[in-house]
C-alpha cells in the first residue's frame, strides 16, 4: 500500500498526459511578460504591495497571504511528517497555493557578530582570535558559510478591498494559526512574517552577491513593499543564466524536478541539502529548494483524470493488449488504488519541486555538476528551468505563487499527483544552529551551517560535559576552545590537571597556577569555606564532605550505610562545635571517641589526615585557597605517586570551588574541567560525590567538563559511571576501531548514533568533527580554526618557545601571535 502511495505522483502525472521536457507555447500569462528584464528594474516584477498590521496579512497585487518562518527540522519522524501533511490534508483548499522554501542565506555577519561581540568587550587576546576567527569565516575556501531559513507561504486570489472581503480576511487569519499551530508543534522558533522578514528574504534572495553584510531594512508603510526590497537591482537573461546588474555579479540557474524516485520521505530531504560523509557532494555556493503545491479546480481535474481512467481500462480489457504490454496489469491495479484514495478524500494538487544556485561565472558549471549529482545520487531528475529562468526564480519567492500559477501552469512547470504525497517533499531539513542564547562555540555543519554551541543554554537539565576522544582526534584542542570560549565570554575556569596537558595556555594567558608537593603550604580545610547562612548549603556540603572522608578512610573497599552515618554524625557534631575552625583532626578525634566500634575504626583510619599524619599539612588550619584569577590552572602531577592523597584533593579542591561560587554572585558562570584524571575517580564513594556535586553544580551557574580517550571509561570507575550519567552533554570526536566495535557489540546506543560516531573525522591541522549529544538528539559539526587558535593551541614546542622569545621581548600575546603567523607565512 505504501508503495503505491509513494507512485502516485507519477502514475497520477502520467494519467493527466503531463510530458515533463515539454512546454506550451502559450505564454500569455506567464511571468514576466517583458522581454527585456534588464531594461526594467527587478521590483517592477514583484507582486507585493501593502501589509495589513491587524491581520498580519500580505496584500498583493493579485494575491492575499501569510508566511510562517522557522528553524529547519534536524532529522525528523513519522510523527513530524504526520504534522506536515496535514497542512495539505486539512488546511489547503480549491484555488489556493502553499510555498516551502528552505534557502541558504549567505549573510552571516549578524550571526558572527553575536558570537563576536562579548570577546569585542573583553578584549586583548580573545578580542584578537575573535577578529581572526569571524574573518576566516567570511573568507573560507574549503565551505560555504551560511544559514538554513525556512519559509511557508500561504496565498490565496483576492481582489477589491478589505472591506468588501471580510469573511475571506477571517478565512485567511483562520488559516494562518492553524498553519502556526502545526509548524510549532515541530518547532518553537516559528514565528509569523512581519514586513522586515519578507524584504529581509526577498531582498537577500534577489541580491546575487556573496557578500556576508545583512542589512536591517526599515519599511515604509505609505510606499509598495515591491519598491522596497531590491533597490537599484535590474537583471538580465544571458543563455538561460539569470544575471545582476552589480559589479562582479554572481550568475544564477534553477532547475525542476521532473522525475521521483519510488520512495521518499520528509526525513529524506536532509539529503538534497548535501551529502551527509562526501565533501564532494556539497555546494558551495547559495541554493535553495521550493516546494510549490497549488491546488485546482477539483471539477476540471476529475474531468480530465476520467478522460485519461477510461482510456487506460479500455486498452487493458483487451487481452492481447495485455500480452504485448504487461506492464499494463499493474498499471490498472495502481489506477484503482489512485482512485480509492480519491473516493477516500484526497484532492488534486499540482507541484513542483525545483532547485537554484547562485555562483560566480567561472564555478556556474562546476556547482551545477554538483548539485546534478545530488540529485541523481537520490534517485531524481533534474532538467534545467531555460526557457524561463527569471519566471522560475520570481516564482520561488515567497508570497508570489497564486500571482502566477496559471502562467506557470502554461509552461508545464507543475505536475498533478493527489494532496497525499505533498508532505514528503517539504524541504524543512537543514543544520543544527545550536544553542542561540548566549555566545559559545563556534562550530559549522558538513553542509556550511553555522552553529553556535554554549553548553549553559540549558533550560530543562545541568550544564555538564563529557568529552570523549582518541589520541590525535583534536580532544585537547577541543577542550582548550571550551576554556577559551569560557574565559572569552566572562566565565570562570578551574582546571584540574594530572599531567600538565594546559601549562602552555595557562601561561600564555596569565592565568593562575596552583601546583601541589611536598613544600606546598597550600590548605584545603573543608570546613573554612562552610557556608554559615543556608541550611540547604551547608547540607549539601556535608554530603560532599562525607563521601571525602570516606575514600581517605578506605578507597578501596568503600564505606557501609552504618558506617557513613557515622561520618555524618561526626562532620555535624565538630560543626557544632567549633564551626570554620573545625578540621578532619577534630572529625578523627571525634570518631575515635565514639562507643562504637567502627567508629573508632574510621577514626583510627583517618590519621594520615590528621594533623600528626603524614598529609596533615594539607588539611589543618585555615584554607588558604585563593581563586582571584579568572583562569585557574591546579596540577597535580606532583602527587601522582599518591593516587589516595590526589583523590582526595581533587575532590577538595571542588568542593572549595563549588564554596566560593556559593559565596560569589551566582550569576558568574564557572567550568571545573577534568581531563583524563579517571583514576582519581575510581573510589566508590566518588559516584555519590559527583552526582551531588552535578546537583549543586547547576544551582550555582557550574559545569564539570570531564574529558577521556576512551567511552569505556564511562564503565570502569564510579566517579567516572556517575560524571557520564549526570552530564546532560556529551561530545564524541573520532573513537578507535576497539571503542566502536564495543559500542555496536553492547547497543548501547541507537544505531544511527554509533554510525555518526563512527563516520567522524579530523584532517589535521584544518578541522576536527564532533558528536554534540543531548538526550536523544545528536549533530555532527566541524571545528574550524584560525591561524592565531591554531598557534595558541599548539603543542608543538618550537612554537611555544617562539611564543615565549616574543614575550621576553616585550610584546603581548596577541602581538607575539600575530607575528609568528607572518613568520609561518614568510616559510610556506
């Protein structure tokens, strides 16, 4: 059944005699009428006249509409396509038109400059790299920055005035909520168009320049709408091209569809947009995709669908017939089924899908080579709209379909098929934007997407990471970019080190160094750091608390339900007592005392700790842990010939951090990154101290970023168990061959999720791709760097020495960068 649900495009096309390679001489009404385009100015040609503010109505010259723009679907499902075609099923009636455009907007500088803007204000090195990053992405070679847009548009014939059309006016904002209720149910972002949004588009759409600016129209509502969009722009036809007339003027083509394949689905359509694994097979160039459905006069359409129902049952009652077509036999099962749908409710509709690209003159064929291939890899036909490119292109713009449908229709530019199929052709598949709050990573798609990622952009869970990567995958160039990004955009970072993998972006940003030995007088007393004031704080302390005093009893075996009441019991009762001046002597001595047994054991346990003990130092008198630099670098290399000890004061050293946010303003956001530090993890208690600790995280603006070479990580050590598990983030970059064997051998994960894992790639010293993962939603992006990151993240030491000459010298980090970037220049 759903195989010929899927044909009825064709066999319905075929039924009405429609040749796709042909067209009609009679071009009467089609558009334009002008032979001459590049005579006349581009806005003479449009059909938008005035807005009518109470109703969010678009009045046009024929025509009467609304458009609805949202963020493009990323993947979708039978529930999504459901939603979808409904708006064919039970919104679009006789005479009226619906238009889905998804366009790729080529102005990206708004989007840049939202990402730059806070590094602008800090200034220095990050104002530096800002500059230079947005610069490489106006100018990239190897991708064609842009921006998904959908657009639906929805018009209707109108003539007269508002007055004289009253109950067509209350049809219409009828029409638009309904549409509005459909597409939010896939997406919150859409919204209804106001007239800015429609010369926004219309003006970008006709502009036929790859420059990045976007300029913020401003309307006028005693002018036309069509005067406002494209001012000054005319276009010429030059051998089917369509051509502005601006200095250096992009050349444009579009194409039809004119042969489906046999299957098809809404979630399908991300395809068209760009192949998903080959570089080869994306455009780098503007494109859009439109989807026009308009639907007739049911009576004519019935009428000629008949003529052609009677011919094709006429030739199959003849049996010879038969023998010499066989084919025919199916044919007539296929028109019964086409006609059963039809008895059951679905409608006539003509359509068209069609595709254009803009492209400078010199890549116009290669861009066209491409997107024919796209095309053809997906089982389509394209054929190449040039006859008429300017009424192609006039007549993808939004709000422009009913103005010409039956000039269009002369041209043989729609196919007839039946309402039922009309939802798997809307081109709402695109990219990721990412989190769009607040200034974050700045990442793009495969496609050219780009896509600002903040991991505090999170209103439904923590805003914890994983970061999961195999040695040479840019893992630690990704983690240093986080840091970066976070002390860019006025975070704080804390990073807890077990092999000195940040020293070099510590020092090149003057950031504070904390190293434990054996000569530190560092203390990391818990208690001075208690908060007085809150109930709930100190409670959450304690907890934390409990669990550290536990691993320094006994790491290994871990601690009883008995046993950690009375840990309990002690921490609140020196508390009590003494408390900011209490310490973990006071906690021993207090245990030991105790008439329990097990309690003079934990007591006994604890001595190293104390201030007799071996440790002690660390741990008696007043804490002295002072966090004034934004970036806070504490390394515990030193400490790894005692993982218990290093354990421990890791787990202080949070616990100081989360104190002092508790104490600070709460709205200065904070990361404590861990990168491959599993091992001081791997005490039992460590899994209730990190899911209080991601608890307490969110509460004050935290994130724990924790990083690994390997997902099996995740499975050995509690602490590490309870980090993944309470880490609404996840990012995967390029695994090994064993990790991916282990995940397609356990499914842990959706097959769809292992394959993008497994698919992800680094091309050194160009980019590095990264899984981002949230719940039951994932997207692959590429993190392109500039030169100066490039050098800032090095961990070559010939650049770091450099790095460090420059700086002796007098210069600053952005000057030092800047010139060895002339240095690598001057050699390659």
């Amino acid at each position: 059944m759903r195989s010929f649900l899927q044909k009825l495009g064709n066999i319905v096309a075929g039924l009405f005699g429609e040749s796709p390679f042909s067209f009609s001489s009679d071009t009467a009404q089609a558009l334009p009428s002008d032979p001459y385009p590049s005579a006349t100015p581009l806005s003479a040609y449009l059909s938008y006249d005035v807005y009518d503010e109470d109703n969010e109505l678009f009045i046009n010259k024929k025509s009467l509409g609304f458009a609805i723009e949202m963020l493009p679907l990323v993947g979708s499902d039978h529930a999504a396509q459901k939603n979808i075609q409904s708006l064919f099923d039970e919104v679009l009636e006789e005479g009226e038109s619906i238009q889905c455009l998804l366009w790729t907007d080529h102005r990206i500088d708004p989007f840049l400059n939202f990402w730059e803007e806070p590094r602008k204000q800090k200034g220095g090195i990050f104002a530096k790299i800002a500059h230079q990053r947005v610069k490489t992405f106006r100018h990239h070679k190897q991708f064609f920055p842009s921006l998904f847009r959908f657009v639906l548009s929805y018009t209707v014939p109108f003539k007269g005035d508002l007055q004289t059309n009253a109950p067509l006016i209350q049809k219409m904002k009828a029409k638009k909520e309904k549409c509005l209720r459909i597409l939010r149910a896939l997406s919150r972002s859409a919204r209804v168009w106001k007239p800015i949004d429609l010369m926004d588009v219309v003006g970008g759409m006709c502009q036929f320049s790859f420059s990045t600016e976007a300029v913020t129209p401003l309307w006028n509502p005693y002018q036309s709408l069509a005067s406002q969009i494209p001012r000054g722009t005319s276009l010429e036809i030059q051998e089917g091209q369509l051509k502005a007339n601006r200095p250096s003027p992009l050349a444009f083509k579009s194409f039809r569809v004119v042969d489906f394949p046999e299957f098809w689905s809404l979630s399908q359509m991300q395809h068209l947009i760009g192949d998903v694994e080959r570089d080869s097979f994306r455009l780098l160039c503007p494109f859009y995709l439109h989807w026009a459905v308009h639907c007739p006069s049911q009576q004519l359409a019935e009428q000629k669908f008949k003529v052609r129902e009677k011919f094709v049952e006429k030739q199959g009652q003849s049996s010879m017939f038969l023998k010499m077509v066989p084919q025919l036999a199916d044919e007539l099962k296929e028109i019964q089924y086409a006609r059963k749908e039809i008895y059951q409710g679905a409608r006539y509709v003509w359509t068209n899908l069609s595709v254009g690209i803009w492209s400078s003159p010199d890549n116009l064929v290669h861009s066209e080579e491409i997107l024919k291939g796209i095309f053809r890899n997906n089982r389509f036909t394209l054929v190449e709209n040039q006859a008429f490119p300017l009424a192609a292109f006039l007549s993808a713009l939004p709000l422009s379909l009913a103005e010409s449908v039956k000039g269009l229709k002369n041209l043989n530019f729609f196919r007839t098929t039946l309402n039922r199929e009309c939802g798997n052709y809307v081109p709402l598949q695109g990219e990721w934007y990412g989190t769009l709050k607040s200034s974050g990573i700045l990442l793009a798609g495969r496609r050219g997407q780009l896509m600002n990622w903040n991991p505090f952009d999170n209103d439904h869970g923590n805003y914890n990471i994983t970061v999961v990567g195999r040695s040479g995958s840019g893992k630690s160039v990704f983690m240093q970019e986080l840091i970066f990004n976070g002390l860019g955009t006025g975070a704080k970072v804390f990073v807890l080190d077990v092999g000195r993998s940040f020293d070099k972006l510590c020092q090149a940003l003057e950031g504070q160094m904390i190293e434990f030995s054996r000569q530190s007088t560092i203390c990391l007393n818990p208690f001075t750091k208690f908060p007085l004031n809150n109930v709930n704080e100190l409670n959450d302390c304690i907890i934390l608390l409990k669990s550290i005093i536990a691993n320094m009893a006994d790491s290994i075996n871990g601690m009883s339900s008995e046993q950690m009441s009375l840990i309990e019991e002690s921490i609140k009762e020196v508390w009590k007592l003494k408390g900011c001046e209490a310490s973990l002597t006071d906690v021993a001595n207090w245990l030991k005392q105790h008439e329990d047994v097990q309690a003079r054991k934990i007591g006994r346990m604890l001595f190293p700790y104390t201030i007799d003990g071996v440790f002690g130092h660390y741990f008696e008198g007043k804490n002295n842990v002072d966090f004034t630099n934004p970036f806070v670098l504490i390394e515990l290399e030193e400490l790894k010939e005692k993982k218990e000890l290093q354990a421990v004061v890791l787990q202080l050293l949070i616990l100081t951090i989360t104190d002092q946010a508790f104490l600070g303003d709460r709205k200065t956001r904070f990361y404590i990154c861990v990168d491959e530090a599993w091992d001081l993890l791997r005490a039992n208690q460590t899994g209730p101290f990190i899911e209080t600790l991601a608890r307490r995280l969110r509460k004050y603006n935290g994130s724990l970023i924790v990083g690994t070479q390997q997902l099996e990580d995740f499975d050995s050590y509690p602490g590490a168990k309870a980090a993944y598990a309470n880490s609404d983030w996840a990012c995967f970059l390029p695994q090994d061959d064993k990790t991916i064997a282990t995940l397609k051998a356990e499914s842990k994960m959706p097959e769809g999720k292992i394959q993008a894992i497994e698919n992800l790639n680094t091309l050194h010293g160009v980019y590095s791709e990264v899984l981002i993962c949230q719940g039951k939603s994932y997207s692959t992006h590429r993190f392109w760097l500039d030169s100066f990151s490039n050098l800032l993240y090095s961990t070559q030491a010939a650049d770091f020495s450099r790095l460090q000459k420059l700086r002796e010298q007098g210069k600053s980090l952005e000057e030092a960068i800047e010139e060895l970037v002339q240095e690598k220049a001057c050699h390659s």
